[in-house]
C-alpha cells in the first residue's frame, strides 16, 4: 500500500491521530504474532493516520490473452 502525499485539509484530522496512535503502536507493538515488530511498525506509520489511502483492485482475465 503507498500513501499519498497529505494536503492541507488533512491536517484536520491531526488532534485524532495523536489520541489513536499511542493505542495503535502499543497493540502493534504487543500483539502475539509470527509477523517480525519492525515489519509491523513498518505497515502502520503515524502518517498511515493522516495520509490518504487508494487501493487498486485488478482482475486476470479468465482465459489467455489473444
């Protein structure tokens, strides 16, 4: 997942963020699971808060390409 570059207005959400994001890093932090802490902590930055998310969802045709 890539983040987008944050603009102005995202900025509003600022104050939230810093409430939520000592709670997201401590359960990141102590969640029992094979995935290594620096991966985790990788895949959830304080910019994943502010920044925008796009998703890109793509299908493989069923058959060969003619």
């Amino acid at each position: 997942m890539r983040y987008c570059s944050v603009r102005g207005k995202d900025y509003l959400m600022l104050p939230l963020a810093l409430l939520i994001y000592p709670v997201q890093w401590v359960y990141v932090q102590f969640a029992k699971h094979a995935m290594p802490v620096a991966l985790r902590h990788a895949m959830y930055p304080f910019s994943c808060l502010l920044y925008r998310h796009y998703f890109i969802v793509c299908e493989k045709p069923a058959g060969p390409a003619s």
